[in-house]
C-alpha cells in the first residue's frame, strides 16, 4: 500500500512547442513579475515620511549654523576677531595638570621645526634675563622620563596645549566648578560655596 505512494509521480514536461502547458510554472513567472513590478513602484515613489520633512524644512527655518542665513553663492561677512589679551598676568589653574594659558599675544611668533618663538623667553638658560617663568622640567623629559638637553620634541610645539586668551563671549555657556569650590559646596548642590 505504501509502494505506490512512495513511488515518485512522472515528469510533465513543460514546452510549449509540444502543446504540454505548466500551470504551476506561469503562476509563479505571473508571481515573480508582479513582486518585481510592485518593488519597482516602491523605489520610485517618495517615502511619506521625506515628503513630511521637504514641506516641514522651509517652515522650521532650517540654518547651518557656520553659514548663518547667508545663502550658498554668496560670501558671508566674518565675525569678528577679538583681540588676544596681554595682561601678562598668572592666571589661576582650575584643575590639576592644567597647561598654563598665554597671558601675552603670540600674533606672527614662529613656531616650527627650524625655531620656537616661546623659547627665546622661556627656556630655562633665557628665562632670568626675560624676567619670565621657564619652562617646566617636564618638558625637557621624553615618554620614559629621561631628562634631555633641550625641550623633548613631544612638547616642542607649544600651542599644542597652551592657548592665548581673548576677552569674547563664550559659544557655549559652561558650569564649570573648580575643585576648590567642588570641596566646599554643601553635599547635594553642585557648585554651591
């Protein structure tokens, strides 16, 4: 009972030529072509959430904030320039290991390969006569902490970690507290005296 259905049912041939349709065969060619048929009309019609963003972009005003509202094929006037300080005043370091800002204008120093301006003054053998304050110990060390002749080239270029300062408005607000005032705040008030 089992050997005939187990037995495999013959081959039709599909060919047209020889007048034996496949029925199974052109459903699943009429399926393929209607699938592809409906991929194709999803590719090229706009999703509706980019056409929610297109109309929304011109109402919310979108501005590249580099740019400001000046157009692409026209030349934006540069803000302007605030002067560097040159108090030459210590300013106080709000955290450990804080490299110490610029108090002066370092405007055309030259600081390359060949010369380092801010060695002329602050070297250790140059920084009496300067009446300015030398240069760490640490920077004549390299990685292994050998001391070296001359400043390690690792610390060479200067304005690497030390900023001259300008009196601006700051970009971003900053809530900043110092570790000073961070001791002696009342527990559960950040930054509080």
């Amino acid at each position: 009972m089992l050997a005939p259905m187990l037995r495999a049912a013959p081959a039709r041939p599909s060919c047209p030529a020889a007048g034996v349709a496949d029925p199974a065969g052109s459903l699943v060619r009429l399926l393929c072509s209607g699938l592809l048929l409906l991929c194709l009309m999803m590719l090229a019609a706009p999703a509706p959430a980019q056409q929610n963003r297109a109309a929304a972009a011109p109402e919310q005003g979108l501005v590249d904030s580099m740019r400001g509202h000046t157009d692409l094929d026209k030349q934006a006037t540069p803000p302007l320039i605030f002067p560097t300080e040159n108090k030459d005043v210590r300013r106080t370091r709000n955290y450990t290991m804080q490299p110490p800002t610029i108090p002066h204008s370092i405007d055309g120093y030259q600081v390359d390969k060949d010369f380092n301006r801010c060695m002329f003054c602050h070297a250790r053998t140059a920084a009496e006569a300067a009446k300015s304050i030398p240069v760490s110990i640490t920077h004549y060390m390299d990685r292994d902490g050998h001391v070296l002749a001359d400043v390690s080239p690792r610390r060479y270029f200067c304005t690497q970690c030390h900023v001259p300062q300008a009196d601006a408005k700051p970009l971003v607000s900053n809530d900043f507290v110092d570790v000073e005032k961070l001791l002696k705040r009342t527990p559960g008030v950040l930054g509080s005296k």
